[in-house]
C-alpha cells in the first residue's frame, strides 16, 4: 500500500516514472519464467540461471517468486492488487475567484468496484469533488440549481443538479492546500467529476470519467 502511494505521487511529479517501474517487475517475471521453462539444462546450468537472473532483479520480488513454483500464479494476482487499490489523483485548482478553474483527473477511467479518489486542492480557494452518474458530456450539464443544497431554480442557476451524485469530498470543502481521500463503489458507466460549488462547474471544474 506504501509502494502504491509513492509510485502514484511520484508519477505526478515525475511524469509516470511509475509506469516504466511496472514494467520492469512484467520483465523480471519474465526473466524467472524462462528460468523454469528450461527443463534440458542441467540443474547445474538452471541454478547457476537462477543465480544471475536473482542477481539481476530485485530481491524482494524474486524470492517469493521462485518459492512456490508457479510463478505464472504468482505475478497476475499481484498486479490486480496494484489496480484495485491505487487511488485515483485528482487535481483541483484556480487563478482566483473569476477562474478559470480546473478540476484534472490523473485515471479517465478505471475497473468496476470499489474505487477511491485521492483529491488535492492546488488552487487558492475552498473546492470540492462530487462524483455524477450520468450519460450527458461532461461539459454539457446543465447548469439548474443553485442553493446548499443544490435545488432548481428559474433565475440565477449557478449550480449543476447533483440528483445522481453517487460520491463526494464531502463536508467541509478542502481548503487550499488540502488533500481528502474517499473510496466508493462504482458500477461500470459514465461519469462526470465536478466541483458543484457556486459557478465553478461552468468555469471549469468538470472531467469526464468512465468505470469498465
Ligand atoms: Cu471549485
């Protein structure tokens, strides 16, 4: 769970060097494979194998590994976990009180069932992050409401309505420079992730998201 937090992090801010990382763990598994899909080597040859291909990966991958004999077992599951359990990062920021505004999610998608969201506020004013299910393009909501809560109105609509809000940040807004995790469990569809605070929504907090 640590690992998954740093490479996500570090992905912001590196550019994904967690993606090449990844793959790296697919080639030494690779690696480990070939060792046990050689049985005409002498055992000799296949440990002496052994030794280079452990030398070569990481050692805390390789030994449990090469302990339970079935390493094509051992790698797919391990992966699965990553995925589930990764959070999503979500970025909300602005450039004052005017906007424009932005709301960026770092996954546009991701595997039915329980999914969590790791917001962070960048911006210089209180935001919030609801989750919308709803087949209508993420920047063509319309804008009905307005209120806490959010309630139609005729004039002076400021707000989206948030009927099918499935998740959300939650009370109290995050405050600049905050970061608020929530986990929720999504069906597969379309989504559309908002800041539904007043006029935030039409000056661009909004990004399309969609669970497979
Ligand atoms: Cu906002």
């Amino acid at each position: 769970m640590s690992d998954v937090k740093r490479s996500s992090w570090s992905g912001l801010v590196l550019g994904r060097s967690h993606r090449p990382r990844r793959s790296s763990g697919a080639d030494h598994g690779q690696v480990r494979s070939g060792r046990w899909g050689v049985p005409v080597l002498s055992w000799v040859a296949a440990v002496a194998l052994g030794a280079l291909a452990i030398g070569a990966c990481a050692p805390p991958t390789a030994a449990p590994g090469s302990g339970d004999g079935g390493v094509s077992v051992a790698g797919p599951p391990r992966t699965v976990i990553v995925h589930g359990s990764a959070p999503i990062d979500v970025v909300l920021s602005d450039s004052g009180p005017s906007g424009p505004m932005s709301l960026v999610s770092f996954e546009s998608s991701a595997p039915a069932g329980d999914i969590t969201f790791r917001v962070k506020n960048l911006g210089t004013m209180e935001h919030e992050m609801i989750v919308l299910k709803t087949d209508t393009p993420f920047d063509q909501l319309p804008v009905t409401d307005a209120g806490d809560p959010p309630a139609p109105v005729k004039s002076g609509a400021n707000k989206v309505d948030e009927a099918n809000n499935v998740a959300e940040t939650g009370d109290p807004n995050l405050k600049p420079g905050e970061t608020r995790t929530f986990s929720a469990k999504l069906d597969a569809g379309h989504y559309v992730l908002v800041c539904n605070l007043a006029g935030h929504y039409q000056m661009g907090m909004r990004a399309p998201f969609t669970v497979q």
